[in-house]
C-alpha cells in the first residue's frame, strides 16, 4: 500500500461523520468521569487519600485518572477531533459554498421535477402573470427577482440564505472552544500563596497529579496590604477580602481590593481570594514588665516593627520573633511558622542609646529573669496579622473557550431558528398549445411550517389568477406531492 492510499484512506476516516460521532462521545465519556473521580491538584491531597483506598489511588493516578483534564491521552483525544471535524468541514465546504454563492435562480425541468412543494396554473399571458407572482411573493416577504434562461423567463425569491452556512460556525466554535482546553492543557497552572499581611510573595505552588508540589516563579511581586473578613451578625463569614499591590519593576503598577469571584487580573494571571485566617506572625506583642527595683508591674505593648517608650524613657522592641523554636549549639532556630513554641528577643535601649538584648523562651520559665535588665519582662498575649489565601492561575485558552461560547450559541440560534427557503416561477407551455404558470418552493428545514406558507401563496394565487383558469379543476392545480 503506497503512501497515496495510506492518506486517502486516512483522509476518509478522520472526514467521516460517523468518526467524528464517535470521538465527540469518548471524549464526553471521559469528560464525565472527571466529573466523578476527585481531580488533582484543585482537590486537596488529603481529601483523595481519605476518598480512595491507597491501591485504588495508584491505579487512579496511573491511568492518568485524576487529573484527566491534563492528560496527554485526553489532549490527544481532543486534538484527534479538532483535526476530524477540520477535516469533515473541508471535504462539504465546496459543495456547501457553491450552493451559497451561486444559487441556482432558474426553474429548469430538472429542478422543477423535484421540488416537493408547486402549483401549476393556466394563464394566457407571461409577464402579467410572472408580474402577479412578483406581486403576490412580495405581500408575504419575498422579493423576487426577475431571471431568464434560455429565451425563457421567471421569477427566483429567497430569504435567509445564509442558515446553510450555520453548521460550519458551530463546527468553528467547538474548534475554538476545544483548542482553548488543550492550549490550558499544555500551558495552563494553578497554583497557591499565603501572604501575610505587610508581606511580599514572589511565588506559587504548584502540585501535579502525584500530590508533588513545586515552585514557580511569577513576572512580578504581590504584596498584601491588608486583609480581613466580613462577618453576619451571627458570627458566621460573609465575604474574605484583600488590599493586592502588584509591584513591577520596584514600582507599584496596580492596586485592587479583591473578594470571593472578583479577582485581581494582570499579565494573563488571575488572582483570586481562596482563603483567609490568622498568621503566625504576630501584630502587636504585650508583656508584663516588672520593675526589678520595686517590684510594680505593668503592661507594655510593642508592634512587631516598631518601638514602645517605657515610663523611666527606655524604649522597647522586638529584635526577633520565633513562632516555634528551637536550640541547637546556643543558637535559637526555628522550626515551623506556627506558634506553638515561640521565642522573642528584646532590645531595651536607654537615653544613651545603649542596647540590652534580651530573650524570653515561652516554654521555659516565659521571663527574662536573671539577664541583668531593670525589668523582668514575660510575655503576656498577643494580636495576630491575617494570612491571605490566594489561588493564581493561568489559562490563556479560556479566551478562546469564551470566543467559541459565543459563536457557539450565534451558530445555534441561525441553525434551529432561521431556514433558507426559495421559491421559483416560470411560464411553461402545457403542450396544448396554451400556458402554464408553475410556481415551486423548497426549504431546508422547518418543512411543515414552510408547507402552510406555501398554501397561503397557492390560494392567493388562485384569487388572482382564477378568472384565467378554466372550468376543469383538474387543469387548474396541479400540485406535486410532497417528496
């Protein structure tokens, strides 16, 4: 088999209806099993280990089966149907433009012996009675022009020629819509950031289908002026909200405040708010400060970032903050960002600009007792800073999705509301030596509702012209049955 059949016979395959059918139906079977089967990485990890025994969970993520929107098997599916339906478009596209751009406008024999819809009607004279046709067609919307061929003469009339082309707008917008997918298939992520509030984050997270989580770098820095919740008046949340700042450059180049389904968009990336709680960064800090000296005591509040001026004109703060330590060789590490365990170190500064550093370990003895500083400070409570939960992705084929969305429902209004409908008229002898008028229409769908029309045309015709038609009525009306 040379190279020549092998594509004809490929060619015919994938220009096949019946192919087509087929793949648009695995591709929905697997579309609809995504539905089902939870998907990575938009359902967290734990919930998939809770949902599935751990054997099930390999052969699931195996097969490509929970994260089948990204499968290579499933792009392939959709790309094989794209080039099907590129290919059964172009194998009717000539027959399909011909029959729109050259219409055939004269009711030759060949043509009149099949349409299903006619009237014959004897008349005397051509162009009064082609002139009462035009008269007739234009009371029910038809515009009829005047045609001839061969020395012969008629009418041609015709609305909506443009609903033959509809299908291929609908296959158009299946092919902008499918592309879109497989182009978020190929390029497409989603991913998450906690920011705190105050904070900078120049990263997401990103996990594949094995529950593998990853870096990626975005073009810009994302700051977090300030978040916080809404709440009903029963406690309950309403709405989460964040003040975003998008710095390009070290220059702030957009600002929004961004809630629930109202993300922040720049360059391609949409931003949206996910989640929100406190942090384990602390806002303020508040120590009882007991004087060494007399023994009084007090509460001082210090803000993470800057300094508390104390009753003698010291002035506090706080050098550095560990939410969960520990110590290995006399250094202070940290071992999680939650405050579980926390450490602070004070910097109590006097009126000669001499600094005393000062630790306070929350586990130990919570004092600073025995340090040599006119206070024994110990840490009392604390005000959190908020975290923002953001969820940022990137899609570029949804534009194309939303284009095919809209061509989509503009293809299939003209496909189920508009109809290409065309009526002819010609003066043809009877082979008696007399005339006849015979006037024929057809239509591409909507064929009942057309047969009604066209016997309101018949009557009216019958009005007009009945003072010609003889007293037989078997020579007045010779009407073809429908096909």
């Amino acid at each position: 088999m040379g190279l020549k059949s092998i594509w004809t016979k490929l060619y015919q395959t994938l220009s096949s209806v019946r192919t087509g059918i087929f793949l648009i139906i695995i591709v929905s079977l697997f579309a609809a099993v995504g539905t089902v089967i939870l998907q990575r990485p938009t359902t967290d990890t734990d919930e998939i280990q809770r949902a599935y025994t751990p054997e099930t969970l390999a052969w699931l993520d195996r097969l490509g089966l929970t994260d089948i929107f990204h499968s290579w098997w499933f792009l392939t599916l959709l790309c094989l149907f794209c080039v099907c339906l590129i290919f059964v478009s172009l194998d009717r596209w000539p027959n399909s433009w011909k029959f729109y751009s050259k219409p055939v406008r004269f009711a030759a024999p060949p043509l009149r012996a099949g349409i299903p819809q006619s009237i014959k009607l004897p008349v005397s004279d051509e162009a009064s009675s082609l002139s009462i046709v035009e008269r007739i067609l234009g009371r029910f919307g038809y515009k009829a022009q005047r045609v001839s061929e061969d020395g012969e003469n008629g009418l041609f009339a015709e609305k909506q020629r443009y609903s033959v082309l509809a299908v291929y707008l609908v296959h158009l917008s299946l092919l902008c819509i499918f592309a879109g997918y497989i182009v978020d298939g190929i390029v497409g992520y989603r991913g998450n950031v906690n920011i705190t509030e105050g904070q900078t984050a120049s990263q997401i997270t990103l996990r594949d289908n094995h529950g593998s989580e990853s870096q990626k770098q975005l073009p810009f820095l994302l700051r977090c002026n300030s978040a916080g919740m809404e709440a009903y008046e029963s406690g309950e949340p309403k709405q989460w909200w964040s003040n975003l700042v998008v710095i390009e450059g070290g220059k702030e180049v957009l600002s929004k405040r961004i809630v629930v389904n109202d993300p922040l968009v720049y360059k391609g990336l949409h931003i949206y708010q996910s989640n929100m709680g406190k942090s384990g960064v602390p806002k303020t800090l508040t120590f009882e400060a007991k004087s060494v000296a007399n023994g009084e005591a007090s509460d001082v509040t210090v803000p993470l970032d800057a300094k508390t001026q104390l009753a003698d004109g010291k002035t506090l703060s706080i050098l550095r903050w560990v939410p969960d330590y520990y110590k290995q060789d006399n250094e202070v590490y940290q071992k999680s960002d939650q405050p579980k365990n926390p450490a602070v170190q004070l910097a109590l500064t006097d009126a000669k600009g001499e600094t005393k550093k000062l630790w306070i370990f929350y586990s130990e003895n919570n004092s600073t007792n025995g340090q040599g500083a006119p206070y024994d400070f110990a840490l009392k409570s604390a005000t959190w800073l908020n975290y923002t939960g953001l969820e940022v992705s990137h899609h570029p084929g949804q534009l194309g999705v939303w284009i095919g969305v809209v061509l989509m429902a503009i293809g299939l209004v003209v496909a189920f509301y508009t109809h290409h409908v065309r009526i002819w008229a010609v003066v043809i002898p009877d082979g008696k030596g007399g005339k006849l008028l015979w006037v024929g229409g057809n239509t591409n769908k909507n064929r009942d509702r057309f047969q009604l029309k066209f016997e309101q045309i018949k009557t009216a015709l019958r009005e007009e012209l009945g003072s010609e038609a003889p007293a037989n009525p078997k020579r007045e009306d010779k009407t073809l049955s429908p096909a």
